[in-house]
C-alpha cells in the first residue's frame, strides 16, 4: 500500500494557522503558511475568515462524491472557489490533528499523540480527550490527579498569538464538548466559545456571529463531528456517511448561505477541510494484541495512540522479535524504528514536548488494509478507524471560496 507523508513544510492541516494569519495581516509563530499557490489569488481583499472543520471527511470520498453529483453543494462552491487537497499530520486522527490546527504546531511540538497516551508521570494510559484512564471502571480522571487540561499543552495556542496582533477567534462546537477536557487545552484565550446541538442551529449560530463581529477581524472556527461518528459506526462506504454529508450541506445552504445579508458576506472567506478521512476496517480483521500471548509477552505497556498507528513500549530491549511477529507472522502491518520515524520527520520537525519520547514508544506499527491492532479480548464494533498513513485516511479536503465573490 501506498503511503503518504505529511507535508509539514507547506501542505498540510498545521500550515492553517499561519495561513489564516497571513490572509488577515498577522503574523504566527510555528508551522509556516501554506503554498502560497493555494489561497493567494482567493484571499485578496478578506477581512475575515470562517474555518469549518468536517471530522473525518477525506479528500478522496469528497472527491468521488463531487465528481458523482456535479449539483451537490461542495462542487458548485469547489467551481465558485478552489478546490485541492493537503495532508493530515501523523497520526491522522483528530485528538494530534486538532491539536496542530490549534496550536500551528506539528506533533513533535505540542506531544498530543494519539487517542490514547502513555501518561508517564501517572503511570497510567488515558484516554486524550476526556483525560480518564483506560479501562476505567471507577470513574476516575488525571485531572483528580492534578492535571490541568489548560497545561497539558506546552506551546501557545494561535488564539494566544493572534491576540497582540487584534485578531480574534471564535469556536463554535457540538455543545458537550465546550467545556471538555480537550477542548480546555486547545482553546486558550479564545473570544468566545459557542456550543450547538444540531446541524442545522450550528449554521443559524453562524450566521449570527457574523453579524455580532461585523467589522472586526476575527476567525470563526468552527467543528462539525457526525461524519465521523456515523463512518465509525457503519463503515466511510457505507451510505449513511454520503447521507449525512448531503444534510450537512442542504442546512449549509438554506439555513445559512442563502440567508446571509451583503454586510455579513462582506470580505468573508469560507474555508472547508478536514482533520484525517477513514478507511474500512471490518471488525474481523482486529488483531487482538491479548489474544497473540507471544506479541503480549514482549510489550511492557498495552498498544497505545491509535489502533491504525500503535505505539509499542517492548520488555528489554526486544525489538526485533516484536516487529517479525507483525510484519511476517501476522503480515499486515509496517514497524518503524519511533526514534527513527521521529528523525525523518514523520512527526514534524521542532523541540519534542515533555515526555514525547516516552509516548512513542520503541516501535510504531501502522497498519495496512483493513487491519488494526486493539488490546482487549472482545472483538470490537467500529466499522471504521484512521490514524495510519493510506491515502484515505492522509488526504483532506481544501475547500475554499469568498462568500462576497
């Protein structure tokens, strides 16, 4: 299988920030703007930006779908706009892409690796967005411990950095997590955060913060889960995904484009991409890391970060021996040396975050086909997962276009 890389240096989900920055006259510490081939001619003249973020929306699925029904929404703005595709960051998941939208940082720098993370100081692996221990039946949280979300994070937010520079940002977000975990941790210092219900009263909140911050210079970022959640449960190919996306933009169009006065249009630059795609992954194709007793003998720690990109801490020193037995004896998996992988690259570039080392482990196994690796005895009942480096799960969609053209 093909793999792809992220292009840290000007193509991927890290380089928004500072092109967001750039289009409205500020300037940003961390990951530089994007090739400036991609938004230049598109952002003249824009005063303010309007950033959606569709979890789990791949490029590749976008662009079928378009390519499908000429008249669906995305392919009559891609027509008005532009139309292209970056990269996700490594692992393409949402809690390490996120984090690098938030803070214009690769993940070598702001040291959130994955959905769950080998907390060293705790001793413990914890779930990353609600900070609770895995196989938690006590209900327990880090922050109990004394962790504090707000701190987890050791480099600024760009909501942190934009505010000398007079541009403000607002998030707008499923209202559950306004106030998560997560959430605390990457949305420092914003103006205002927004929390919506559905689909159809984010877009109504949407239009009414435009207006609020009419004459201001302000991003609107906004994050939409469903596609996600619904590709998790039945499949990215199966049918509810498409079916969700097409309410997605019906609302999109009637609840707000259609309702947008000119003063709310005025210097407004739309800006439509994603956090990583999915692939398939048939729950008989897990790899149940307890049920192999020669693989759970050699790991020191159970598998950690994503089931697609696992990071595995090996009892003295037994490398090799771990990565025969998932490149030949199970044979659906790549293992890259983690010190290795983090010298080439494929973590950014940059000061690696307290404790990254001790987060990647020895080996990362990433995935090919439909496999991916979990660590319980229960098979398990996601149709669909991301986090490896195949091109439907690296490649998002850009998606931009001037709501005053």
């Amino acid at each position: 299988m093909e793999f792809i890389w992220p292009q840290y240096e000007g193509g991927s989900i890290v380089n928004l920030p500072a092109t967001m920055a750039a289009i409205l006259g500020a300037g940003l510490e961390g990951a530089p703007p994007l090739e400036p081939s991609l938004w230049k001619d598109i952002a003249r003249g824009t005063e303010r930006i309007v950033a959606i973020l569709m979890d789990a929306v791949g490029y590749l699925a976008l662009q079928r779908l378009m390519e499908k029904d000429p008249s669906f929404l995305f392919a009559r703005l891609a027509r008005e706009g532009s139309f292209s595709s970056i990269t996700s960051v490594f692992p393409s998941t949402t809690v390490a892409a996120l984090a690098s939208f938030w803070t214009a940082r690769p993940p070598v720098e702001h040291g959130l690796t994955g959905y769950t993370i080998y907390f060293k100081d705790f001793g413990v692996v914890a779930n990353a967005l609600t900070l609770a221990p895995m196989r938690n039946e006590r209900g327990e949280s880090l922050e109990k411990w004394g962790l504090e979300p707000e701190k987890l994070v050791p480099v600024p937010s760009f909501p942190q950095l934009l505010n000398p520079w007079g541009v403000k940002v607002v998030v707008l977000i499923h209202r559950e997590f306004v106030k998560s975990p997560f959430s605390r941790a990457l949305h420092r210092e914003v103006a205002e955060a927004v929390g919506f219900l559905t689909t159809s009263e984010m877009w109504i909140i949407l239009r009414h913060l435009l207006r609020k911050y009419a004459g201001e210079k302000v991003i609107v970022s906004v994050y939409w889960g469903l596609v996600d959640a619904l590709a998790h449960l039945y499949g990215p190919g199966d049918e509810t995904w498409e079916a969700e996306l097409r309410n997605f933009a019906f609302s999109m169009e009637h609840d707000f484009l259609e309702r947008l006065e000119p003063q709310d249009r005025k210097g407004t630059l739309l800006m439509i991409f994603s956090d990583h795609g999915q692939v398939q992954t048939r729950p008989e194709k897990a790899i149940l890391a307890m049920k192999h007793p020669e693989l759970w003998e050699l790991l020191a720690l159970p598998p950690t970060g994503e089931s697609r990109a696992s990071y595995l801490h090996v009892r003295d020193g037994r490398k090799e021996q771990v990565r025969a037995y998932l490149e030949e004896k199970i044979g659906s998996f790549t293992v890259l040396d983690s010190r290795e992988a983090l010298e080439k690259g494929l973590f950014g570039r940059g000061n690696p975050a307290p404790d990254f080392y001790s987060r990647i482990g020895d080996l990362i196994a990433i995935a090919r086909g439909e496999e991916h690796l979990v660590w319980g005895y229960e098979e398990p009942r996601l149709k669909g997962r991301h986090g490896g480096l195949s091109p439907e799960e690296m490649l998002v969609p850009l998606l931009m276009v001037r709501l005053d053209g």
